[in-house]
C-alpha cells in the first residue's frame, strides 16, 4: 500500500529556496515548497511503505545540506479531488 505523507523541513539559515530544490530531485519527492511560518519548506512525498519512507527520510532527505531537522505527518485520509477555487457567488447558474 503506497504511503502519503507531509515532511515539514527546518533548514539553516538562508537555505530554503535551496533546500526545496534539492528535494524535488529526491524520488519519492512528489512537490517542495519553501514556505513562511514554523519551518521553512514543506514537501509531499510517496512511498512504497513505512519502511521505505523511513529509507527516504534518514537516507536521503536528513542528508541534504542545509537540513537541520523534519517532523513528517503521514497522510491517513483523503479528501474528494480538488475543485477550482474561488467563489461561486455572483455567477449566473
């Protein structure tokens, strides 16, 4: 059963933009975004199973320079497909 899950990602200083670079490169890495709040990237990724996202994490990604620490949160339900944003109001129907 493929694994879901959100690696949060503490950078040093100055290294976003790099980090999240150097992420997207990754296999396993669907996205990776350099953000603003708590941490400083958050990525999306896949894998085969726990085992092989923990491989991911410790082999791969903590080992990127400019990585200082993740906190990875496992995707255990999905929601209906995304829709178009924006609002409906004001549209003719």
């Amino acid at each position: 059963m493929t694994v879901r899950a959100y690696v949060f990602v503490e950078c040093t200083l100055g290294r976003a933009l790099q980090v999240a670079e150097a992420l997207v490169q990754v296999p396993g890495v669907e996205t990776a975004h350099a953000v603003t709040g708590a941490f400083d990237v958050i990525a999306f990724v896949t894998a085969e199973d726990l085992v092989v996202l923990g491989d991911l994490l410790s082999q791969r990604i903590h080992r990127l320079p400019g990585v200082l620490k993740t906190t990875t949160n496992v995707v255990v339900e999905s929601t209906a497909p995304s829709r178009p944003t924006g609002s409906a109001r004001g549209k003719p129907a």
